[in-house]
C-alpha cells in the first residue's frame, strides 16, 4: 500500500490488531527486513511497517535525507492510518537516529520505543569523510559497489558462514535500494544531530536491542544509552550482528512480545 508525499509516495504494509507497533529500517533496506516480526507478532500489535524515502518500493525522491524529514514521513503515515493511541516505535540502525527525531518532535506520540543496533552520537569526522567516500562511489559504481562491501560486514560471522539463503536475502534487500536512496541517507546520517542530551528526555519504556557480534555499532553504545535513558532494558542477542531482528527472530520477537504484554 502507498500514501502521497510531496511528489512522490511511500509504501507501507499494516497486519494484526493490538497496539500499534511502527518498524523502521536501517540503511540500506526496507520494510521487508520485518517480514519476520509481522509473522511473529501480528497476533499481538498492529504491526505498521515502512519503506523510507528511496528504499524498497518508496519513490526514489533526491536527498538528502535528514533524519527530521523521515520522522516527518513516519508521522504523516501515522495519521494517514488515523493512528490515534500511543505507538510502540522499532528503529533499528538509521530506523534509530529517524525514532529519536520522532521523539524530539512528537513525544506524546509513544507508548514505547525499542532501539535496535543504534547509538544516539552524531558521526565523527572520519565517519563523515567515510560517508562522503560513499556518496561517489555510489555515484560512479552504482548501489552493487557500496553493497558488496558493506554486506560482509553487516551480519555476525555465524550468519555469514551458517546461514547463505538469509544473507542472500539481505543482498537482494539492499540491491533494491535506488541510487537516490542511498545518497539521500548517506547525507542525512552525516547531518545527524547528536541525541545524547535527549535520552533523559524520553518518558515511555525502552527496550534496547543489540547483537553482540554487531561489527557496525559495536555493544558499549547501547549501554552508553542504556545508563541515560531512565526506563531502559538492554538485550544483547548472541551470535547476530547488526540485523538481529532477521539472525535471531525468535529471540528479538520474545523481546517484543515481553515489551508489548507489559504495555498492554
């Protein structure tokens, strides 16, 4: 399904009933990295899942992405569906940094955030220079260049030599990202404020959740942010990397479903 925005559009699923759950995806992905939470928790919680701007099916609008602008898209999804009741929000990676800025400007909208595979710092100089190495190699070599040497990288080394079929899928996932879409996010995340000061801000439960072999974001800057957000659980999920959600679905769904049944 699709709504408008600007002049383009954004493709979402909806499945289940309960309360409403809004998964975001990092960089470079979209909505179907959550087919397995749709699977494992649509009998709990309407489980609302998105596209963001030039990923997946979602029009391949020019950049850059700020983070403020996918919060903005998100938002307006939320009332398209006539969202009314709070909402449990799942960002993981850059789906993190766009639910921290959904924080920022819409906190009476949460009932529950879970950050997954995230860390609430901008990035670093070398960081920014990387992502600008990026943004030409995209440009010049096309999304195939910056897939290939991210994907090794992205899952734990059990997925990568145990599990050929998932990161097959995780290939064909990224590839299905425009060019725009991968410029637009590179810039976006270089932007990136820094949320450190908001994390004693946020007023609803946390669940932080975070693969213990994530060679991305590595472990300490989710207890960074679990010791500065009041109420926040941090999971570690042994043997998955940056995407524990599709390397370990059982054990990230469980985790879901305790936050869910708590806030019911």
């Amino acid at each position: 399904m699709k709504y408008q925005v600007d002049n383009g559009f954004i493709v979402y699923d909806l499945n289940g009933q309960g309360i409403p759950l809004l998964f975001i995806h990092g960089y470079p992905l979209s909505r179907r990295i959550w087919n397995p939470q749709i699977e494992g928790l649509s009998d709990t919680a309407s489980v609302i899942s998105v596209d963001l701007r030039g990923h997946g099916e979602s029009y391949p609008f020019e950049g850059p992405y700020t983070m403020d602008m996918l919060a903005g898209d998100c938002k307006r999804l939320l009332d398209f569906l006539n969202v009314k009741s709070p909402v449990v929000t799942c960002g993981l990676s850059m789906g993190g940094y766009v639910t921290m800025a959904l924080f920022r400007s819409y906190p009476h909208i949460f009932r529950g955030m879970i950050l997954t595979s995230t860390r609430s710092g901008p990035d670093s100089s070398e960081a920014k220079r990387n992502r600008d190495t990026a943004i030409i190699n995209v440009r010049k070599h096309g999304v195939s260049f910056i897939i290939n040497n991210m994907l090794p990288k992205i899952v734990s080394p059990v997925t990568l030599s145990s599990k050929p079929m998932l990161v097959d899928t995780i290939h064909d996932i990224m590839m299905e990202t425009s060019v725009q879409g991968v410029v637009g996010a590179l810039q976006g995340m270089r932007d990136r404020p820094d949320s450190t000061s908001l994390l004693s801000q946020i007023n609803c439960p946390v669940l932080i959740i975070q693969g213990a072999d994530d060679r991305l974001i590595p472990i300490f800057e989710a207890e960074l942010m679990n010791k500065q957000i009041p109420d926040s659980r941090l999971i570690a999920i042994p043997d998955a990397g940056h995407l524990p959600n599709l390397e370990q679905p059982k054990k990230f769904n469980q985790a879901i479903r305790v936050v869910n049944q708590a806030l019911a």
